[in-house]
C-alpha cells in the first residue's frame, strides 16, 4: 500500500502540482495586477487595520493569526527539513518561489471566501471553498466534495502528522514516553477546542505571533554566531536551486527537478496556498475597510511569514549546521534538533521540541476550526456531530504520537493534492471574479477613499453573496 500512495505522490507532485501551482499563481498575479508586488511595503498599514473590531465576526488579524495557527506546525520545522533532505539546499529557492506566487492565489481564494460568507445561526459569518463553490459556480456538488476532502484532512490525518512530530521530538530531548505526550496533547486541544471559534480565535491572536518570534530570534542568534558562514549558504541554495553545481557531473536535469518538486510540495504543505484551508479562517473575520479584497490582503501576509520568514529561520539553522547522518526516523524533526544542537549547544534539542510542541498544538486547534467550518456546510453541525469530531481528533493525535507514519505522510500529501485540484479549478473558474474584487478596491485606493465593497455596483454577483453579508455597509 505505501508503494501505491508512493507512486500516486510521484504523479501528482511530480508533474500535476507543479504546473498547477506555477499556472495559478501566475495567472492571479496577472489577473490581480501584480497585487502582492504593490501590496509588500504596505503590509504595515495592512495589520494596523487588521484589528479594528467589527460586529458579526473575527478581526481581520485574528483571522490571520487563526490561519497561521494552523499554517504554522511541524510543517515548519520538519518539512523543511524533509525538502532539504529530498531536493538539496535548492528546495529552500524553489520554496520561496511557492510563497511569491502563492501570494497571489491565496489573495484570490481568501477575497472569495470573503464576498461568498454567510451568517450561520449564532451571527458568526462563516465560508469558505464549499462556499464559494456553492454561491459562486453553483456547484454544491464541488462543495460537497471538497469539505469531505478537508474533514477529511484537517479532521482525521494532518493531526497524526503533528502530533507524531511532537511526540518523537520530545522523546529524542527528554526521553518522554511517545503515548503520554498524545495524551496530554490530546486532552488539551479538547480543551480549547470545545471553547468555540471566537475563544480559539483570541489564544491565537496571542500565541501564534509570541511563537513565530521565538523561534526567527533563536535562528538570527544562531546566524550572528556564525556570521561568515551565511553568504556561503545563500549561495549554495542558488546554485543548487538551478544545479550549476552539479552541471559539470552530468546531473542537472535530475538536480533541478528535484530541488524544484520537494521545494513545490514542502512549501505548499507550509503555507498551504491554494489548497483552500486559508478561506476557511479569512471568511469568519468582518474585514475592514469592508471589502473582500482586504481580507485577501491580510491573508497574503500569511504565506509572506509563513515561507519567507519562519521556513527561512528554519532551512537556515539545518544548512548552517553543514551535512549530518541521518535515518529515514530522523529525518524530519529529528533532523532540526540535531542541527541546533551542534550549532549551539546541548539546550537545542529541548528546545526544539518546545518549540513544536507549540506549533503543532496551535495547528491541532486550527485544523478544528476548519473541520468544524465544512460540518455547517454539510449540515451536520449538530452537538452529537461536533463532539464526534473531537473525539476523532484526539483519538488521531493519541494515534499519530506512538505510530510510525511513512503511510500516513503519502495519505496526507495524496489528500493535500485532491484538495488543491479541487480548490484550484474554482478559483480559476472565478478568476473573472476576482479580477473584478481587485480591480474595484484598487479603484477605491487610487481615488483616495477607503474601499467599500458596494455590491449593487454588479447585479451579477449581488444575486449570488448571502443577504445580510454585504447590503449593510456605507455606499460609495
């Protein structure tokens, strides 16, 4: 079976994902006009007016830290490493590529979910994909399928992949037993999870910026210690990014591609652009200024810290360390830890697997979040339902700490494809959409006035968005 799943990753991450990826990222760069190229210098701006409390749901920001809680896990640290370990120092290039044009998709996917929300019975807007798949295509079919796919994912198997992470870093720093950390990481995410979206929400808003902080001012401490050796290592992930290196042994095709897929698949596993988990967050918050394409703006930040700031922390700490052995067992999590400790000291590892812990527990709670969105889509929403998704959840982080999990990384990477094929077809069915989105907001911004979605402005699309999500704001 492994073999199987190995040969499906081969075929889908090989050649489909790449093009996928590269296309739609292309494609929403142009259609948006370049957006995240005129929109990097003022993501200052962006996250000031990311907090501005708005009724009816979550601030943009902590819409954001709630889908960086769930971008932000052992992806981070042991993906990177996994790339690094698949496709060379090279990856670490081809991953920041991901992040640039992902930039532009998850402004796409996030200012859809964001026009296509709706209020669910408690007032809280919520949306997403299924939604706009719903709305926008009139294919609830498509939604369907989708949030099977993510219950799928973000219910049962991602949380495996996190909590074995955790649970093996710390057995390697402190010789806990695997079982008791799924258990007590089990029995706290139940905890939080039961709280409800706006109380996961607020520890997010908290707990996600003091992690991201942490650990890029453990690897600049680490870089300042070893100063002279950084040009060297930026130079390496070029070179081996374009296998100039190896050009004279007669590798370059095979180096290219390599570095070029594990860099694709690891970066999207990061900061999951594209695969249609964002939205979920992105459509709860009450955006301000109220226009779809604010949120998508907010959201573009996500991928930036995400890939270029906390995966960057991490590639440099493994390459600055130079080449270690390793097993197949330690070549993810493992791998980070050994680094630090040869860089800095003994006190690496245990920190390490401090620093996983609380990625991977926010993670956990995020991916609840997400599931729990796509059971109000499907109608399922019922108590029995949410407590039979939590049970599900723990029963998968108690799981995931004490098996070993070659099976379960192919399952997560064949189900993260099937989510993002899907996602991906509909936004680029709706691209028309939203070039339109972002052309009314850079509209706005070079009038010099704060942009108002006004839907009366497209008959079309007023007939689609819920009533009640858009009707009651200012016209401009």
């Amino acid at each position: 079976m492994p073999d199987f799943f190995y040969f499906i990753n081969e075929v889908l991450w090989g050649s489909v994902m790449i093009y996928l990826l590269l296309g739609a990222g292309i494609w929403f760069t142009l259609r948006s006009g370049f957006i995240q190229f005129r929109y990097i210098r003022k993501f200052g701006k962006s996250l000031k007016n990311s907090v501005t409390p708005q009724p009816g749901g979550l601030t943009s920001f902590q819409a954001l830290c709630t889908s960086l809680a769930a971008r932000v896990g052992s992806g981070n640290l042991a993906g990177v490493a996994l790339a690094i370990g698949a496709g060379g120092p090279g990856a670490v290039f081809w991953m920041w590529v991901t992040a640039i044009i992902g930039m532009a998709t998850s402004f796409a996917e996030c200012s859809l979910a964001q026009l296509y929300k709706e209020r669910d019975k408690t007032g809280q807007f919520r949306g997403g994909p299924a939604w706009y798949m719903a709305r926008g295509l009139g294919m609830r079919w498509m939604g369907v399928l989708f949030s099977l796919f993510l219950l799928l994912a973000y219910g049962l198997i991602f949380n495996t992949v996190q909590a074995n992470s955790v649970s093996h870093a710390l057995h390697y720093a402190f010789a806990i037993p695997e079982w008791l950390t799924g258990s007590g990481l089990a029995l706290v995410a139940l905890l939080v999870m039961i709280t409800g979206i706006k109380r996961v929400a607020r520890l997010m808003q908290w707990l996600v910026p003091i992690m991201a902080v942490v650990w890029v001012t453990a690897s600049i401490i680490v870089m300042l210690m070893h100063p002279g050796e950084i040009p060297t290592v930026i130079a390496t992930i070029f070179k081996c990014a374009f296998g100039w290196r190896e050009a004279t042994a007669g590798a370059l095709g095979y180096t290219i591609s390599q570095a070029l897929t594990a860099g694709f698949h690891r970066g999207m596993f990061c900061n999951e652009a594209g695969m249609g988990s964002t939205p979920n967050a992105a459509a709860a918050a009450a955006s301000w200024p109220p226009h779809p394409a604010a949120q998508g703006i907010v959201q573009m930040i996500g991928v930036f810290t995400d890939t270029i700031i906390i995966c960057s922390a991490s590639a440099m700490i493994i390459l600055l360390a130079g080449p270690m052995p390793h097993d197949e067992h330690s070549a993810g999590v493992q791998l980070i830890q050994q680094a630090l400790t040869t860089l800095s000291g003994a006190w690496g590892a245990e920190f390490v697997s401090l620093v996983v812990l609380l990625f991977a527990f926010s993670s956990i709670v995020a991916n609840y979040i997400y599931a729990e969105n796509n059971l109000i889509f499907l109608r399922l929403d019922s108590r029995a339902t949410r407590w039979m998704l939590r049970a599900s959840i723990a029963l998968m982080v108690l799981m995931g700490s004490v098996m070993s999990l070659p099976l379960v990384w192919q399952l997560a990477d064949v189900i993260m494809a099937l989510m993002a094929i899907t996602n991906l077809t509909a936004i680029l069915l709706l691209s028309p959409v939203v070039t339109l989105i972002a052309r009314d907001y850079l509209r706005q911004r070079k009038l010099g006035v704060p942009p108002v979605f006004d839907a009366t402005r497209y008959p079309e699309i007023e007939s689609q968005i819920a009533p009640g999500s858009w009707d009651d704001l200012p016209r401009q």
